[in-house]
C-alpha cells in the first residue's frame, strides 16, 4: 500500500466490493497536489444527526443497526 493515501485506499476497497448492500458506491477519485478527492453515494443523514436530533434510539434501532452492520461483512 506503499505510495497509496488512506483516500485512494478507500476508493480502491469500495471499486472491489461494489454491489453490495449498504455500502456506498465510489463515483470518483483525484489526486491534486496535497489533496484527495473522492466522490460516493450519500446513503441518509449521519447516525449522529438522528441521535440529535431524537435524543436517545430506541432498542429496536440498535438491534436493527447491530443486525445491519453484522452482516454487511
């Protein structure tokens, strides 16, 4: 992985796994300069926006993101 950023890694990783469920999909990656770029698929608003924004999940919630994240792998 030598010469590669954490980025560009990340892009390669999600180009590999494409297709499956609840990952998100790499459109787009550049190198200019100093800076990485890489463009994906917004899946929904960020866990910590919704734990804001309802204050506390409820258990059905966590067994259900638990479950998801179990068995994305």
């Amino acid at each position: 992985m030598e010469g590669r950023s954490f980025v560009e890694s990340e892009y390669q990783t999600l180009k590999e796994l494409i297709g499956i469920t609840g990952l998100p999909r790499a459109h787009w990656f550049c190198r200019e300069s100093n800076y990485d770029a890489l463009v994906i698929d917004l899946l929904g608003p960020p866990l910590h926006q919704l734990l804001q924004q309802h204050k506390t999940f409820c258990i059905s919630t966590v067994a259900y993101l638990a479950h998801q994240l179990v068995h994305s792998y």
